[in-house]
C-alpha cells in the first residue's frame, strides 16, 4: 500500500500504521478512508493529500 503526504503541512499517512486515534484502523489504503477524514495534524481533507513517489 502506497503512503500519501499531505501538501500543506508534511504529515505521512501511512497505511500500516492508519489513524487509529481518529478511527482509521492499522492495515486501511488512502482510498478506503472515509471522504470527512482530516489530516491529524493541521485538519485539511484528503483533497489535500497526494501519493508519496
């Protein structure tokens, strides 16, 4: 599975890891996080986020 960074402020959503803080569960892909999930760190949505190269 394929890690995503958010643009504004750095934070890596790793999906062996997930968000489990905010309810995204280790082992879950970008793709199947809920479309209200907002990046941990400074709140944007996942509109924000682009696939690490």
């Amino acid at each position: 599975m394929e890690k995503w960074i958010c643009t504004v402020c750095g934070y890596v959503y790793d999906p062996a890891v997930g968000d489990p803080a905010n309810g995204v569960e280790p082992g879950t892909a970008f793709e199947e996080i809920p479309e209200d999930w907002l990046c941990p760190e400074c709140g944007v949505g996942k509109e924000f986020f682009e696939k690490e190269e």
